[in-house]
C-alpha cells in the first residue's frame, strides 16, 4: 500500500493540471484511502458517511475498488484478450486484416 500511495500522490502532483475536477476528487479519495489504510488503529468503514459527504459516493465506490483490486484504472474500460472494449482498435485490425488479403490476392497472380 505504500507503493499506492507513493505512485497516487505521483500522479496527484504532476498530473492535477490536467486532471477534470472528477478524476481529480477521485485521487484524494483515494489518497485519502490509502492513508487510513496504513494505520492499525482506524477501520476506514467508520469514516465511510464522512467520505461520502466528502467525495461523493462514485468516487469512494471507486477508490475502494481500486483498493481491493476489483477495479485497476478508474475511468477505463475492463479489456479482454480480444480488445472488444476498443472501436478504434478494433477498426485498426479490420483494416489490417483487408490489406493483408489485398496483398494475398495481389501476390498470387
């Protein structure tokens, strides 16, 4: 968790000028998080209504999916092996795949 924290307040620190006021808010959350995590001492459930009132519920539900690892990038897509979640990723390869056989009809005459 220190790690987390470390690359949290990484990103926090070289990247609020560009960071929306959402995805800004969701890094304190989740700097936050991880700070509590970190004491023995404290339950981080007893603070949850305060956090709530503090950042919004979204971002709280999704700090702490990032704290349990259900959810690794907030604001990004789950990707399977396939690259379905990615349109224009998935055009890349349609585009590929005509060239290819293009070059394959090309070549065998």
């Amino acid at each position: 968790m220190e790690q987390a924290l470390i690359w949290t307040e990484w990103t926090m620190e070289f990247n609020s000028s560009v960071f929306s006021p959402a995805r800004a808010n969701y890094y304190r959350c989740l700097q936050t998080l991880l700070l509590l995590s970190q004491e023995d001492t404290r339950q981080p459930l007893q603070y949850l209504n305060a956090f709530i009132k503090m950042y919004g519920a979204e971002a709280v539900e999704a700090a702490s999916a990032a704290l349990s690892g259900e959810a690794a990038f907030y604001g990004l897509p789950a990707v399977d092996h396939d690259l379905q979640a990615f349109p224009a990723h998935q055009s890349l390869l349609k585009a590929y795949d005509k060239l290819q056989r293009a070059k394959a009809a090309y070549w065998s005459k």
